[in-house]
C-alpha cells in the first residue's frame, strides 16, 4: 500500500534538492539576474498595463462593445415590452419630465436613465470588457517585456559566465547559489502548498490520496501547508 504522506514529503524534498543542485551549479549571480527579469518584467507590465488597455480600449474597442450591448439590450427591451411598448414608455417619460421641467428632479431622472440600452451598454463594458482587455494586454506586455529582458540577460550573464571557475569568488558564489535555491524552493513550495489546501477544500476533505489526516502525518510538508493554510484547515495532530 503507498504511503501517501512519505510520498508528499519526499516530493518536497526531491522539490529542495533539485533547486539546491541546479542554483549551486548555476551559481548566485547567474540566478539573481535570471529571477530579476521576471520581476522587472512583471512590474513594469503592471505600470504600462492601464495607459496601453485604456488606448487600445478607447480608440479601438468601447465604440463597437457599446454599440454590440446596446442593440442586444435595445432587442430585449422590445421583446419585454413590445416595439410600440417600448416607444410609448420612452415617449410618456419625455412628457412626464416635460410637464416637471418645474421641479428639480434631476437625480431622479439620472437615476431612470442609467437603465436605459446606451447607460447600461456603458457601464457594461467599463465593468466586463475593459477588465477582461486589460488582462489581455496585461499578460502579452508581460511576455513581451520579458522577452526583451531575456536578451538583455542572455548578454549580462555571457560577462559572468566562468565566474564559478575562479578561486574562492567561485565557491562563494556556489554557496550563496545554494542559499538562493533552498529560498526560492520555499517560496514554491508554500505557493504548491496552497494549491494542496484549495484541493483539499474543494474535494471536501474526501481524497484517499490527498486529505488532512495524510497531511498531519508528514513530516515535513505539513509545516509548509500550515504557513500557506488560507482556508483554515486543521493539521494540527
């Protein structure tokens, strides 16, 4: 029979072995600059993300989405109330605010009037379609940076590259790799351990393989599914 918890700890530790090996191997420097350019490249995504989405969104895409949900809407009115219901109750609330043109019931009016096809069209696609373009852009100015950090990389690195075969630099450049890997294999560890806590969560705590009594028998990953523990599950023996 397996044993599900030694097998969850030996994947965490062949998980810290892996990067401990291949970081000593690569050395500090070479890890830091790679690991960088993910960081620079998802952090200036996210700085251009919003000027670039609201260009793209508003010289190329909101005038069509607009016009797209306001003639489904405009159809669904009609259908609802009828082509004649639906110009007789736009046409008795221009009388009605006509013959009121006294009182001041401007908020009310505004308030009548974000239910109408264009109102709503609007703030439809500033709610839906805007988001779901900006995460678009988003991810592609991601990858497209990275790729240009890529190459400024590839050129910095090829600097560094026999740096491990220099006398003490070398070593504690190894060393210090080492020391990089076991922090990076933590913080993807914690990240998969979360990922563990969600399928324990969905599965209702019902898997053979993956459930909290396995987990609380660990030795070593129960320490990670407790830091990463969003849903509150219970480990503790």
């Amino acid at each position: 029979m397996v044993n599900f918890a030694i097998l969850l700890d030996t994947l965490v530790l062949d998980l810290f072995i892996y990067f401990a090996v291949e970081t000593a191997r690569q050395g500090f420097i070479i890890n830091v600059v790679n690991s960088l350019r993910y960081i620079i490249a998802y952090f200036m995504a996210l700085n251009f993300s919003e000027r670039c989405t609201q260009y793209i969104y508003n010289n190329f895409i909101s005038g069509k989405a607009e016009a797209i949900i306001t003639a489904k809407l405009s159809n669904f009115y009609n259908t609802l109330l009828g082509i004649d219901g639906a110009k007789e109750l736009e046409g008795a609330a221009t009388k009605i605010k006509e013959q009121l043109s006294f009182l001041n019931l401007d908020k009310f009016w505004q308030s009548i009037d974000r239910f109408t096809a264009e109102s709503l069209s609007k703030n439809i696609a500033n709610k839906i379609v805007y988001p779901a373009v900006k995460c678009v852009v988003s991810t592609i100015l991601f990858f497209v940076i990275l790729k240009l950090c890529k190459i400024l990389a590839t050129r910095l690195l090829f600097a560094f590259k026999g740096i491990n075969r220099i006398p003490i630099v070398g070593g504690l450049n190894k060393i210090m790799g080492i020391a990089f890997g076991l922090f990076k294999a933590t913080i993807i560890t914690i990240i998969l351990a979360g990922v563990v806590d969600f399928v324990i969560l969905l599965s209702a705590d019902n898997l053979v393989w993956l459930n909290t009594s396995i987990v609380k028998n660990t030795h070593i990953a129960k320490y990670f599914l407790e830091v990463s523990n969003m849903f509150n599950l219970d480990f503790s023996i």
